[in-house]
C-alpha cells in the first residue's frame, strides 16, 4: 500500500486511509486530521513521531476557542460518534474529544 499524506504532517497507508473515509472522516470539518489520524493509530497501530521544533499551545488561537460553545458540543458529538464507530473505547474517545474540541 502506497502512503498518502493527511495533511497533518503524517503518512497513511492507502488501506487506513480508504477506512477512515468509510466511517464518514470527511465529515469532522477542522477536526478530521487529528480525530482521524488517532482513530487509526488506536486500531491499526500508525504511529506519528514528532520532530524537533514540534510544539502545541493552548491560546485564544486554538481550534476550539475561534467557535461558539454550541459549535463545539456539536463537534464533539459528530468526533465521539466517529471515534466509537472506528471502534476506539469510550474512555480514550472521550479524552481525545475533550482535548480536540475544547482545547
């Protein structure tokens, strides 16, 4: 399988990649690439290494902080939806929701 980039700066396999699409991954707006990227990491097993210079930053600039509250529970719901769908248990779904959508 030939790797294709997620525009996350990660590689997926064609297969991984043809399985998030499946599940309705399009369909998660600004939250696609991270939601995807660990929904395949928790069932295929992907890793993401960070490189050198990599950082992440709470601010007013963060993806959840430029949309309303109401915006955001609905994110939360189409990404816990997602993640339960592609089979990721509901402890971690909610931590990835919580850090994704409200962060």
């Amino acid at each position: 399988h030939q790797p294709t980039e997620t525009g996350i700066g990660s590689s997926l396999r064609t297969d991984v990649l043809a399985w998030l699409w499946d599940l309705g991954w399009h369909e998660l707006g600004p939250h696609a690439d991270s939601i995807g990227a660990a929904a395949a990491a928790y069932v295929h097993g992907a890793v993401y290494w960070p490189f050198v210079g990599a950082h992440v930053w709470i601010n007013q600039n963060s993806y959840g902080q430029q949309t309303a509250r109401s915006d955001r529970d609905g994110w939360a719901v189409k990404c816990r939806s997602f993640l339960q769908a592609a089979g990721v248990d509901a402890r971690t779904a909610d931590a990835l929701v919580v850090r994704r959508c409200y962060a």
